[in-house]
C-alpha cells in the first residue's frame, strides 16, 4: 500500500499520511505521546463514558439521544476494548465528530479504505460517513475522546452565510470522508494542541456553551483551512456508497430470516455481481461474511442483555440450530456463547 504525505483521506481513495513506523503493514499517521496524556483530574464530569454503540431502528445510523435540538453536542470518552470484539460496527450518523486518541491504536475503517490511528493523533468523521473502528493496541488501554456535534451549532440558521461559506464546502463534499490530523508538521500539531486542550473545558464554567461553540468555530476554521490541500482528482459518484447503506438496511430489518444475495442486491436495485463489487469495494468482505458478522454481533448483545437460552439466541438471530449457531459463534468471537454469555454478564470483558 503506498504512502504518500497527505493530510486528508478522499472518499474512495485515501491518501495515507507520511509516517514514523508501521504496524502489521498498516500505516501509522502520527507518534505515540507527542502531546503527552491528559490529566484526568482536568477532565470534568460531562465527559460520557461509552462503551457500545445504539442504532436508528431499522438503520445503522447511530443513535445519539445526548444530541439536544436546543445544543446539539456531546461529548465522550469512548473506551474501544469494551465494545464486543473491540470493534465498534459499520454505522454512520449525520452529527460530525472530532477524536483525539489519548491512549492505544484504533483503526478506522470507510468505503475508501483504512487509516490507523496512534495515541497523540486524532481527527475529523464526516456528516453520514459509513464507517467501522477497531482497537489495535494488545498493550494498553485504547481510549478515544470525541466531540460529537451537529454543525448547526456552528452554522447557526439554515441557509446562512457561516453554513454556505464554512460549512458546506465540507459537509457537502462527496469525497471527503476522514481529515487525519497528525503531529510531525506544525498545521496538524496546533489544531491537536487545541483539540486536546478543548476536552478540559468544564461545564460548571461560566459561559461554557459559547466557549465551547468558540473552540469548536475555531477548530473548524483550521480544519477548513487545512481542506484546501485536498485533491480534486479522481472523484467518482457517491452511488455505491448509497447503495450499500440500503442494503445494510436490509439486512438491519431482516438479519434472523434466511437470506439470500439475490434479495440483498433488490433492496438495493442492483445486480448479484454488483452487490458483491459494492460489497468488497465499501467494505472490502462480501455479503454473506457481513451478514455472518451482523448475527454473531446481534448474538452477542442477546447473551449480555436477555435470559434467552442458546438455542433460542440462535434461532432469533437468523443462524439455525445450536451446534451450527455455536461453530460459527466460536470461529468469530474465540469462544463458546456460553462462556461469553458468563464473562459479559459477571462484567468481564472479551
């Protein structure tokens, strides 16, 4: 995979940033500790602590109830080790989001292809952007901070001058999927500078929504700044990208019944091969691994949360009778439902 220097990740085709080392083949966009760690004793109680993910019925647009109309903002400390399989699912939501990475590794996962991200990089997820992330560090703790807003808060009314002058030109851009942010240049050091310092702003402060609202302006005036160094080459349709929604749609809806490609590809009025180009292109696996994957991810949430025996946790997620439901189960996760069953709910974590 080559490397390039580059700021910015496009909408299918990411420009990986020039790096410092490598990790399982993987391309590294920034150093370990470059900012130092955050002191904790700084970082007051309006920092949500999350550790699994909730979805729109019927969609995987997440689900963020913390978003009020009258301040659409929230703020949280995302703990990746936590989530089932340390893997945060495909989703997308339409509010933006900025993270810091405090401590690990994660890796995210769009359309266009992967960057990882090690403690002392952060960066920006676009509005309605699919994407997965995945914990890498076996050594420390992998914890994330996150702005999550509605760019309302920013732009003010629809239509105004701020939204068509600032906010659109990014929000709007079919290709811009993930603006890394990194520390080996002075631009990405003093946009993580301030992202990081950003977390320790108090909700007990006098004034807190407008200073929020001004850091937030600022970081977002840099970052526009910074997307003038974007490529307009090579900017293909954003179609595959809505067709591939629709079909994890589908299979949100219809995930316990049994399915078949030919249906996944009507949902999206698309061909058997052109499910599976869609498929391996957007989310480089192919329907049946998704799906596969989907069940055992519902599975996991049912032996955590509900009484249901195993056999009844099989049937409800669509993977037939216990012996094969347990095979598959332990192939993906690495071990029985049964034990994961007893470790989750004795709040171990797998």
């Amino acid at each position: 995979m080559a490397v390039v220097p580059c700021l910015f990740a496009l909408r299918n085709q990411v420009r990986f940033v020039r790096t410092w080392s490598s990790y399982q083949g993987c391309s590294f966009i920034g150093g370990y500790g470059i900012l130092g760690l955050i002191n904790w004793n700084e970082v007051v109680h309006h920092m949500k602590d999350v550790h699994c993910i909730e979805f729109h019925p019927g969609s995987r647009e997440e689900r963020i109830p913390e978003l009020a109309k009258d301040f659409p903002y929230t703020a949280s400390r995302a703990t990746l080790d936590r989530y089932i399989g340390s893997t945060v699912p495909w989703h997308w939501h339409q509010a933006v989001e900025l993270f810091y990475m405090e401590s690990g590794c994660v890796e995210y996962t769009t359309p266009g292809g992967k960057l990882v991200f090690p403690a002392g990089s952060g960066g920006f997820v676009n509005s309605n952007v699919l994407h997965t992330t995945r914990a890498i560090s076996q050594t420390e703790e992998n914890v994330q901070l996150l702005h999550i807003f509605d760019v309302s808060l920013l732009a003010g009314e629809r239509g105004s001058r701020i939204e068509q002058k600032y906010i659109l030109p990014i929000t709007s851009d079919p290709q811009l999927e993930i603006l890394p942010l990194l520390p080996d240049h002075a631009a990405g050091r003093e946009i993580l500078k301030r992202l990081k310092e950003s977390f320790c702003l108090s909700c007990d402060t006098f004034g807190y929504e407008l200073k929020l609202r001004e850091i937030l302006t600022e970081l977002w005036l840099m970052l526009v700044e910074q997307s003038h160094s974007v490529s307009s080459s090579n900017r293909n349709s954003a179609g595959g990208n809505d067709k591939i929604k629709l079909m994890l749609i589908y299979i949100h809806e219809h995930y316990p019944e049994n399915l078949s490609v030919k249906e996944l590809a009507a949902a999206a009025y698309t061909s058997e091969r052109e499910c599976y180009r869609i498929f391996r292109e957007h989310l480089h696996t192919t329907p049946i691994a998704y799906l596969t994957a989907y069940r055992i991810q519902i599975a996991c949430q049912m032996l955590a949360e509900s009484k249901a025996s195993i056999t009844e946790v099989g049937t409800a997620c669509g993977m037939g009778n216990s012996s094969y439901f347990g095979k598959v189960f332990r192939e993906v996760v690495g071990c029985t439902p049964r034990q994961y069953r007893y470790e989750r709910q004795n709040n171990n974590t797998i």
